[in-house]
C-alpha cells in the first residue's frame, strides 16, 4: 500500500515528485527522482518548488532527470482510504466527559451542617487526651530500657 507523499516545503499540500538530498562531503545537491521511501535526511518537493531549486553559495546542483507529473492515485492509495472511512464509521461515538464536580465556595462551606460535623471532616490538627500520672510513669519506665 502506496500513499502519495506530499511536499516537504511548509505550507504545501502538493504532490511530492522529486527527492531532494544533500551531499555535505562535496558541498553538491542532488535533485533526482521521488524515493520509493522517506528517508530521514531527504525531502521530497513538488514540481513547482523542485523546478525553482537554488543551492547554497559555493554549492553545485545536480538534476538527474526527473518526470514532473504527479503521480496518479494508485488502486492501493483508493483501498487504503475506503478502509480508513470504514474503520472510522464502524467505531461507536464517544461518550461524552462527565461534568467535573464543583467545590461550593467557602463561605458556602461554612454553613453546610455536614461540613462542620467531625464525621466528615478531617482536620489537620487533633487535641490530644491529658496524659494521667500513671501514663508519665509508664512511658519513662519504657525510655529507660
């Protein structure tokens, strides 16, 4: 399965038709027919932009020839779309994202009668029991072993 490449140029959406690479060692850029794939340090141009092609200062440009016509869609690139749609018509839609819950404001809070019960409400800080003399005693006994 074959999809057309588009052209590596941003903003444009037209068909890729020629490959362009870079040859850094002979300071030389090699425009030549579209890759039968995408290479990471290639890019691929359209007709317009690969006929417009300036090199750097210094560098040479070597056009091998190159047909200019986009290519047509293939049989594989019409069964890959076909699918595509069908794949995205057969998904069940989404459910929609339940509301997010909102605090009431603190005021709000302040008279709610379940926000001030000790049940529903942890607190940062608790107050402790007064410790007995026997619970002194006790714990020092246990410090000195």
């Amino acid at each position: 399965m074959t999809l057309t490449r588009q052209c590596s140029r941003s903003a444009c959406s037209k068909p890729a038709v020629a490959t362009l690479t870079y040859v850094y060692a002979d300071s030389t850029v090699v425009l030549g027919p579209l890759a039968t794939y995408a290479e990471p340090h290639t890019y691929d141009l359209c007709a317009d932009h690969a006929q417009r092609l300036t090199a750097p200062r210094g560098w040479d440009i070597v056009r091998l020839a190159v047909d200019m016509t986009p290519p047509e869609p293939t049989p594989d690139d019409l069964v890959a779309l076909a699918e595509a749609v069908r794949r995205a018509a057969a998904r069940p839609p989404a459910e929609p994202e339940p509301e997010p819950v909102r605090k009431p404001a603190r005021a709000a809070r302040a008279k709610d009668p379940a926000f001030l019960s000790t049940a529903s409400r942890r607190r940062h800080l608790r107050a402790l029991p007064d410790a007995t003399d026997d619970d002194v005693s006790t714990e020092a006994g246990d410090a000195g072993r």
